[in-house]
C-alpha cells in the first residue's frame, strides 16, 4: 500500500483503485486457506473472495510476492486516476470510485 501511495506521489497521480473487471471468482477458497475453526467456518460466505489468476489469488508465498509488488511494475488491474485541479490551481483529493 504504502509503495502505491509512493507512486502515486513521484507520478503526480491523484489515487488508484483495484480493477477487477472479468475476474473469475474462486467460490471455494477464501484468503485464509482451509482453516477449520468454528468462528471461520461460521463466517465464511462474509469472508472476502479470491480470484482464479494471478494477482487476484493469495500466494502465501514471500519470495513471489516480494517479485510481484516490488520488482514487476504494476498491471493493468490497478487504475490511476489523474490527480484533480482546483480553478485556482490547488489540488484536491481525486475520489477512487469502485467497481467491484
């Protein structure tokens, strides 16, 4: 997160928000695996959702996820959105609309 709010800042962009158009959703798992505990299974449908692909799908895995978020730029699942003017020329917050 804070590596995006960085981009974000060295781009001049006013915010981004996650795309996750045409994603196909992994009805059986959710981020936290297989755990069997009571107060899990009884929330689970409330539980977020994981995808079937890459990026959309928890690795649980350091090393691919250091490579993933730090070294490979950042795909087309992510949308910037262009930082907003004021008519006097300061800046205002952009508003990430989502669309999941």
């Amino acid at each position: 997160m804070c590596d995006l709010i960085n981009h974000c800042k060295l781009k001049k962009l006013g915010g981004f928000c996650p795309n996750a158009a045409g994603v196909k959703e992994n009805m059986d798992r959710n981020i936290f695996g297989d755990f069997s505990s009571g107060y899990l299974l009884r929330a689970k449908e409330r539980m977020p959702k994981q995808g079937m692909s890459q990026p959309w799908l928890q690795s649980h895995n350091v090393l691919m996820d250091y490579w993933r978020y730090k070294v490979m730029p950042y795909g087309k699942e992510l949308e910037f959105q262009p930082k907003l003017v004021n008519k006097d020329g300061g800046s205002k917050r952009s508003v990430a609309v989502s669309r999941l």
